[in-house]
C-alpha cells in the first residue's frame, strides 16, 4: 500500500484520537496527516525533486515521524543519520547515498560534505504546525527507492539497503497478521529505543490500527516502568540488553505492568536467563522478531505462547519463506546447519550503488543472510551464530552465541561477548569478555563455564569491563572487542 495513503486513512478513521504524545504533547491522527502534508510540500518548494535523497538527523520525538512520513509522501528517499555517530561517519553516510539536503538538530553533521541544510528543528515546527495544510501526494513506483537503510556495521563498513514502498507495506502487514494482531484503538505503543532503529518499524502498524505511539526520548529503566503503569501502554518494543536493564532496577516486581501484552524483542540474542526473568516479572508477554537490515524485522517470529521454546527464532512470519543451505546452494534437512536464507517481499531491492554485493546477497529470490542455523521439526528456526563470527580453534567450530549463552547464565554476568584470538599453535583462542552486575572473579567465571562446555569450547580467558561496545541499535560488537582484546593481548589487530 502507498504510505500516504495509510496515513491519509487513518486521520480519516480516527481523526482527534492521539495519534503521538512525547514530552506532554499530543498529536492527533488527523494533525499527525496534516503535518505530514505540509513539511512535504514545503521540501519540494525547496527544489527537491521525487527520488532525491535526504538526510535526517533528528531525535526520538514528535518532529521525527512528523520528517519520516512527509519524506515518504513527496516521494523523497529517506536517509538515516545519526547523532550518536561520528561526523566522518555521517559524511560517509551523505556522500555515499548523494544526498541533496539534510534536517537536522543544528549539529554539523558533514565535516566537511557539501550538501544543502534544508530544514532544521525551528523550520520544521514553523512548517509542520502552522498554515493551511494542502495535500502532498507524489505517486511512487512501489519499487523505486523508498528509504535507504544503512547496515550496522558490525562486520566492516556499513552498507546502503535499498528498501522500497513494496518492502514496507509487507512489514507492515507482517506486524499486524503475526506479531502485533490484537493491538487497536484506545491502546498504546510505548517507543523507548530508537525510531531511527527498530523501535520505528512499530509505528506504522500501530498507526493503521489506530493506537497510540507514545515516545520516551531517551531510553532509562526506572522511566520505562514509570511509563508502563502511567500510559496502561499494552505494546512496547526494548532490545535485549534494555529488557535486562529494566529487571535489574530495584522493586521491579511492585510496578503494575498488567496492562502489558507485547514486549516485543529483537535486533541480538536474549540470554535464555533474561527470558526466563521477564517472564516471570511480566507474564507471557515476550514476542521476539528476527530480521536484518536486507530483510526489515520480519524473517521469522516467536509469539508469547512459543516462548516455552526460548533460544529459537521462531517461525517464518506468514508472508516468508525460510529454509538452510549448505555451501552449494542445496536446502537441509531439519536438524542441519546451514546458512538461513529467505524469501518474500519484505526483502530489500539491493544495495545501494553495490550490483556485485546485491549478486552475492541475493541468489534465485533468496537472501543469503549471513547467519548459521538450523529448523527442527517444527519449523522452528534456531539461530547458530553469524558465518564471519565463527571461531576455529584446534579444527574445531566454536559458535560464540552458545559459549555466551552459558556465561550469561551465571548469576553475576550481565552480558557477554565471545571472540576468537589469534594462536599460533590452535589457530584461534576462544577469548571471553563480560559486563557483570556484582562482584565476581575471572577465575569464577571460568570455573563457571568449565563445567557447562565441552574441552574444545571452554573460554581460555576471561575480561571484565564495565560495559561492552554496542551499535546504535543495541548490538553488542563482537567485532570491536575483538580488535581490542587482540591488540591488547598481540600487540597487533585483526
């Protein structure tokens, strides 16, 4: 479906009902439509054309969507920057997608690129707010460039995913068949992590149901609680390590999260002890989607009732198609490993500027995920571990997200990487560093896992930092602490 016509729909439908509410303001469905109209009208006045690509470095809040969803009405390609990153990182970002202007927070954002500033937050609110509201509609190919998406650079430089109109009007469906069915009018969608990120995926369905998106601007435990119980909000979205975060705040138990019905999860592993807590703090609520930037959120899905299968990705949503090859392309049976692939319209168009990587990527409709795993019997996807993570030690595969799996189990670990060190007698070293809640030794942790793993993957060391690196949404970087435990450890990096 064209976005601006779910959006125009929605005004219709529910008109005056709160469409946004963010720091004491409100927003209705038919102001949120209007808002939308004017701001993307206005950027074409500017001398942007349909197709134009546009860089918006904006915070969790009302302006943010106001942005988002007047891009995707003139027909504009949406360009995600972010405050967090580094202004070479951001210049990257404009250069590689040629973006023809930016909205932004006032910060420089471009050391040095030479793009046009075409709105900031006093132009935005002065537009969006103000003046008759004529409506903007830009008819768009469903499959031209709809937002380009940047990878997370975990794995090496981040890369433009193509995603088009086709892509998000899937997602969308998606959502609202398998992950988020019972949502409606009168209910809330509670955002605490970034909408640059995947909180953003959730305001759409949320949107087209009529419920409201209530947004925290900055993310904090002891807050979300506060909100939870304050808005009676029935949907909220938290990566892992938020969720384990928000168990760890004191009295968590006394807080009254009844009105909760999804804590929706995703973007890395949940450890399964994390899981099990959450469960028992807030009932059967948790549902986990798994996806990538290549495939926006919806790959596979496990609802609250699944959750007595902790550790498995789930099921394929409705519109997917998921299996396991091996290295020649030939599907596995249940209980093999392999490379998840998958299949449907959600799936990017390419990568952007990149036909030789998009070739890779994509084979005979299938995205080539990059990730190690296997169905069962069922059809339940169980997710290995990422095919550049693997550690080969003494000629054996070592998956970290299993080594780490067990190290967070132990009462004192909040979180855990593990990565493979350079060795010249083993070829690689299986190396473990952690985030702990308490007091506890290296030695303890050691002990702790040695009793749980086989020889070949037993952490021969063991790190405690006060936090591990993450993305921006939320990842931990294996990557990162690879780099420096092996310069730290080698004198050298990988």
């Amino acid at each position: 479906m064209e976005i601006g016509s779910l959006i125009r729909n929605a005004a219709r439908r529910f008109q005056d009902a709160p469409a946004l509410e963010c720091d004491g303001r409100t927003v209705s469905f038919r102001e949120f439509d209007e808002a939308t109209d004017r701001v993307g009208n206005a950027l074409l006045a500017e001398g942007l054309a349909p197709g134009d690509r546009v860089g918006v470095m904006l915070p969790n809040g009302i302006e943010c969507l106001v942005v988002y969803y007047a891009l995707a009405k003139s027909g504009l390609v949406r360009v995600a920057l972010n405050e967090k990153d580094t202004a070479e990182a951001n210049a990257y970002k404009i250069d590689d997608a040629g973006c023809r202007g930016i909205i932004h927070t006032g910060l420089a954002p471009t050391d040095g690129a030479t793009v046009s500033m075409v709105g900031d937050y006093d132009w935005i609110e002065s537009t969006a707010w103000q003046g008759p509201a004529q409506s903007c509609y830009v008819p768009r190919d469903p499959e031209a460039p709809y937002r380009l998406g940047y990878t997370g650079g975990t794995t090496g430089k981040s890369k433009a995913v193509t995603l088009t109109m086709r892509g998000e009007s899937a997602e969308v469906a998606a959502f609202l068949m398998d992950l988020m069915p019972d949502i409606g009018p009168g209910e809330t969608m509670l955002h605490a992590a970034p909408i640059i990120h995947a909180s953003g995926a959730f305001f759409l369905p949320s949107l087209a149901r009529g419920a409201s998106n209530r947004i925290i601007t900055k993310f904090d435990p002891g807050l979300w609680l506060e909100e939870i119980e304050r808005s009676r909000a029935s949907h909220s979205f938290l990566v892992p390590t938020m969720i384990a975060l928000v168990l760890d705040t004191p009295n968590v138990e006394d807080v009254d999260a009844s009105s909760l019905r999804r804590l929706c999860w995703g973007a890395s592993p949940i450890p399964p002890s994390v899981a099990e807590r959450a469960q028992s703090v807030f009932g059967k609520v948790l549902a986990q989607t798994y996806g990538q930037a290549e495939a926006p959120m919806a790959i596979s899905v496990l609802t609250p009732e699944e959750h007595v299968r902790i550790g498995s990705a789930g099921r394929p949503y409705t519109l997917m198609e998921v299996g396991v090859m091996d290295e020649e392309g030939r599907f596995l049976d249940p209980g093999e490993h392999g490379e998840v692939v998958a299949r449907g319209q959600v799936l990017m168009k390419g990568y952007w500027n990149r036909p030789d990587l998009t070739e890779k990527t994509i084979r005979d409709g299938w995205l080539h995920t990059g990730d190690i795993g296997y169905l069962d019997g069922d059809g339940y996807l169980y997710l290995v571990d990422r095919m550049n993570d693997k550690i080969i030690s003494g000629g054996s595969n070592v998956y970290p997200r299993e080594v780490e799996d067990v190290l967070n189990a132990h009462p004192a670990v909040r979180e855990a990487a593990v990565v493979g060190i350079p060795d010249e007698t083993w070829g690689e070293l299986v190396h473990a560093v952690v985030a702990v809640r308490q007091d506890v030794s290296e030695q303890e942790i050691l002990d702790f896992v040695s009793e749980r793993l086989p020889r070949y993957a037993k952490p021969r060391s063991v790190e405690i930092w006060p936090e591990l690196p993450k993305s921006h949404a939320g990842k931990i970087l294996r990557r990162t602490v690879k780099e420096r435990e092996t310069e730290r450890l080698h004198g050298t990096s990988s």
